[in-house]
C-alpha cells in the first residue's frame, strides 16, 4: 500500500482542486465560501 501513498495524495488534491474550479468557474461567481464565513460567524456573535 505504501507504494500508491503519491497515488492517493494526488486524487485527493484533485478532488479538491476540482472542487474548487466548480465553485468558482459560476458564471456569476462564486460566494460559497462568503456564506459558509457569514454562517460560522452567526455563532460566534455577542447577543
């Protein structure tokens, strides 16, 4: 198994650069990660 260790590492980060690319190649943009903050951040402010 240790062989395809660079194997494995290379299909995750593919994963997550495709990722990437799909959020952000939207023609109106991307706010995915905007929202995500905006939804983290609803739980972290004084009342």
């Amino acid at each position: 198994m240790g062989e395809y260790d660079a194997v494995w590492v290379f299909l995750i980060a593919l994963a997550f650069v495709g990722f990437y690319i799909y959020i952000e190649a939207r023609p109106k943009g991307s706010n995915f990660f905007g929202n995500l903050f905006d939804t983290i951040s609803r739980f972290f402010r004084k009342r």
